[in-house]
C-alpha cells in the first residue's frame, strides 16, 4: 500500500477509532490527543512495516495505550489497563461506526462555526492542525489555540457522547450540514491567497458528506448537500487556466466537466427532490444539476434556475441567494432588470462592499453599455476580495472595458 492510500486508510479509520475510545473512555480531548498520536505512529510505522492485518484494532490499541498513558501515573495500573483496554478495543471498535455522533459533537452550538469547522476538521477528517491552519491561512500556534479552546468548551458543556435526543437532532444535523458545506466552499473557492482552489478540503468535505449520507439515506437535505459537492466539484479542471487563471462558468469547456460526478450527483438530486418537503440544499442541487444538464452556457435553462432561486429566496432568505437571482433574472429579462434587483441590496450590511456585489453590479452594467460603471465597479471589486486569482480575473475584466483616452496630438 502507497503513501497516500495508508494517508485516506487512516483519515477513514481515525474518526472511528476515536467514536470507540470516547464512548469508552470518555473525555474528548484526551481521545482524540490519543488517537492523532497511534495516526503519527501509523504514519511512521505502516510504510515500512506494511499495514497489519487488523489496521483499526492497532490504531485502537496504540490509541488506547496512549490514552492510558496520559492519565494515569502509577505504573503498574497502566500495565494493567493498557492491556484490558487493549483487548476491548479489538473488540468494540470493528462492531461500532460513532462518525456521525462524533460529528454531532464536534458540531456542538456551544462553539463558534470556525470552532466548529477547525474541530470537525480535526477529529473527523484527520487533517493535522498545521494542515488545517494553512488551509485557513492563519499560524499554526493560532489554530492550535482554537481547537484548544474548543475542545475545553465540549468539556465544560458536559456533552455525552450521544446523539442528541427530542428536537436537538435535526437542530444539530442542520449545523453539521452548515459545517461541512462551509468546508466544501473554501476548497472550491479559497476566501484567500494564491490558489482558487483548496483540493484536499473539497474532497474532505465531500468524504464526510458521504459518511453521513451512508447513515441517513432517506434524508433529503443530506442528499441534497451530497449532490450539490458532486455536481459544483465536476467543474474543477474547468474553473482555471493552465496559468492558474479564473474561467468564469458561461466561458467554461464544458466537455472537462467530470461526467461521473454529474451522473451521481444528477441521481442524487432526484431522489433529493422525491422527498415530501424542499431544503435549501436540495434546491442548490437542482440548481446545480439545470446548470449541468446544458451542454452549452446558451442553453441554459434560466427561466428554470430563476423560478429555483426565487423558491429558495422564500424559504431561506440570505442575500446571496438575492444575488444569484439577480443573475438568472438578467439572463431571462436583462441586465437592467437584474441591476434593479441587486439595489435591493445596497442598505444590506453583510454585503457592504463585498466583491461578489461589486463584480455582478459590474458585469450587469457591461450588459447595458455603462463601460464606465463596469470598470468603477470591476476595479473595486478587485480591490475587496482577498483571492489572488479572483484579484487577476476581475483586474482583467476592469482592463477589457476601459474605454481607451484621447490619443496625444
């Protein structure tokens, strides 16, 4: 087994093995300490060694012996219960799958959504904590802090590890749902630095999206998010240059797109819509899937786009779903229809100066001929975003529409 695959076995059987340990054990942040140590032993170990017959029952053991090693002083005790718990773990963990509960957790309203985001990031995807603080573009020592902290909360709060009972569960299902869409979007649209692109956390997210689909099937608004990831991820190779610059969508070569990935997510999205009741989600996805199914930007259905945006407006009101509405609505009663949807949104405060506003407002007013207004708007959009590659895209476009000065006599 190569390097990378022992990297996604051990991603897989880590969230696991940690369920087992603090079901066991309790104490969270002592687990979890655990068992990112038996991963690094792994790590070490494995590409050398070759990986055991049982790798989840070693992790649990190596795991289990750390746990024990961390809170107990005497030595001849630690003997004893590294070697009971040793032995249970080889039978408790293979018989148990706790992700979904260990998602719960790390999803507890106790914690801020980055709190949230990092610690899920962490315990269930395995990623290390300088991996995630890259990912976030913030220091490894500020990262390393946050989770901390998050952890301790989860301590404070008394959470056992269970899954909430009476109404908690779909409260607590809608934050992890928010948590690993969040994640999914800074892969496939880094808020930050030189790559548009984070990879490793897109596939991250669609991982964990699966976990959970596998446990709660007949959920529509999981299957809806599954769909959503797959469909937006089959455009990947086609959102960048070889140069690493930004393709807009209606200027994409469609014939890239990963035709798996819409095959699934377009399945996904029927059985999503099969359900008695519509989701934000599950509307994104059929969103998504309208956009797939057009062979080429032309063809688009968006009088169809527009009619879903509109329901997911009623529904979910959020001012980028204004936005994206305001697009499909100048694409089937033109620009100047969808520039006045868009001054709804001027006295918005979450979107005071934001770049995508500022980028919409200006490609609507390339549409009517104010090349003026586009590059003013272009130009500042460029200025608000913290993208490299959306910073070049959007220079690019204020460059195309300046109107050219007076030639010197």
């Amino acid at each position: 087994m190569t390097g990378p695959d022992i990297e996604d076995l051990l991603r897989e059987l880590a969230p696991q093995v940690l369920g087992a340990l603090v079901r066991r054990h309790g104490g969270f942040e002592d687990c979890e300490d655990a068992v990112q140590e038996a991963v690094l032993a792994a790590t070490v170990q494995w590409p050398d060694e070759g990986v055991p017959n049982n790798p989840r029952g070693w992790l649990a053991t190596v795991a289990s012996r750390r746990l024990i090693d961390h809170v107990r002083s005497d030595r001849a005790r630690r003997e004893r219960e590294a070697a009971t718990a040793a032995e249970a773990a080889h039978s408790e963990v293979p018989d148990t799958d706790d992700t979904l509960v260990l998602l719960f957790l790390c999803c507890h309203p106790a914690l801020t959504a980055a709190s949230q985001t990092a610690l899920t990031l962490r315990a269930v995807g395995g990623l290390t904590t300088a991996e995630i603080a890259r990912a976030f573009l913030v220091p490894e020592a500020t990262m390393a802090a946050r989770i901390s902290r998050a952890k301790q909360r989860i301590k404070a709060a008394g959470s056992l590890f269970t899954l909430p009972d009476g109404a908690e569960p779909a409260e607590r299902l809608h934050v992890v749902l928010h948590v690993l869409y969040l994640i999914f979007n800074e892969g496939y649209t880094a808020s930050s630095g030189s790559r548009l692109h984070r990879a490793d956390l897109a596939h991250e997210a669609i991982r964990l999206t699966r976990i959970v689909h596998t446990q709660l099937p007949e959920d529509g608004e999981v299957t809806g998010l599954l769909a959503l990831m797959l469909l937006t991820h089959a455009r990947r190779d086609a959102r960048t240059t070889a140069s690493g610059d930004l393709v807009p969508l209606d200027e994409q070569d469609r014939t890239t797109w990963d035709p798996a990935l819409i095959d699934e997510g377009t399945e996904l999205v029927k059985a999503a819509l099969a359900g008695p009741a519509l989701g934000p989600y599950q509307l994104q996805a059929a969103i998504a899937a309208t956009h797939a199914d057009a062979p080429t930007a032309a063809e688009t259905n968006w009088p169809q786009v527009h009619a879903l945006y509109l329901i997911l407006e009623r529904i979910a009101p959020n001012p980028m779903v204004t936005l994206n509405r305001a697009i499909a609505l100048a694409e089937t009663e033109g620009p100047h229809a969808g520039l006045a949807l868009l001054s709804t949104l001027d006295s918005d405060e979450r979107m005071a100066g934001h770049h995508r506003l500022l980028a919409v407002r200006g490609h609507l007013l390339e549409k009517t001929g104010d090349l003026a207004g586009a590059h003013e708007h272009y130009r500042r959009a460029a200025k608000a975003t913290a993208s490299i590659a959306e910073q070049r895209y959007l220079e690019s476009r204020a460059s195309r529409v300046r109107r050219p000065g007076p030639e010197a006599s």
